[in-house]
C-alpha cells in the first residue's frame, strides 16, 4: 500500500492502522476497529473487503462504490461492547464527504457480530445527521 494517511482517522500510516486488516494480515480486535477498516474501504474503493467484512445474512452479492463520492472524515460518536471478548458491538458513527462538490453527511448506529472469532458488519440504522 502506497504511504497516506489512514482515512480512519486515528492518524497514522495506512499501512499501520487499516492496511493489515483490509489485506487479511490481521483481524480487527473490536467493533470500532472494524467500523474504521469498512469505512476506509470505502475511501479507497476496496468493494472486495467490504464484502469480506460483512454477516453472511445479510451480505448483498455485490457493493458498488460510487467514485464520485470522496470521504473526508469519520467520526466515532460512541460504541457498546465491540470489546475483544464481546460477541456483539454497536457503534454510532457519522461520515462525511463530499459528492460532485456537496457535503455529504451518513450517520448511523450499525450492528457488529463475532463470526469465527472475526468481527463482521451485521446491519445499521440510519440516524438524523442533524441530531
């Protein structure tokens, strides 16, 4: 992976932060982490991962990443459980870019799951972005 910033924005490298987990060298260790990978893959249009990272019930067959959509930042506004030795985690976030130059704001409480030792999205609510 070339060396950027990690879109997650805990500020360090790419390949220190969500690089090892979005290549499958490693597993992230809770909820949050893995809410920052999938919202990394959306940054770079890592389709693949998202896929990979996702409940097997509730998995569509394909994710399209719209190109035109650039992520800016990410905001973890609180978790529960998600702990390494949790088998279920919520964490609320907001994200927000910019499409075709207007601000774009997605917030959600999403639903995490323990599959295999493997922390996977499971499914989200959509939360008032103004709240």
């Amino acid at each position: 992976m070339t060396e950027m910033q990690c879109p997650c924005g805990r500020g360090v490298w790419l390949a220190a932060c969500c690089g090892p987990i979005l290549s499958g060298e490693t597993a992230a260790s809770t909820a949050e982490r893995l809410m920052r990978s999938r919202y990394t893959a959306f940054a770079i249009g890592d389709s693949e991962y998202l896929l990979r990272s996702w409940h097997p019930s509730t998995r569509p067959e394909s994710v399209e990443i719209d190109a035109r959509t650039a992520w800016q930042r990410l905001l973890i506004e609180s978790t529960a459980a998600g702990g390494p030795f949790d088998d279920q985690g919520l964490v609320t976030f907001t994200a927000i870019a910019r499409v075709d130059g207007a601000r774009f704001v997605q917030r959600e409480r999403s639903r995490f799951a323990r599959v295999d030792r493997r922390w996977v999205y499971v499914d989200g609510d959509p939360l008032d972005p103004e709240a």
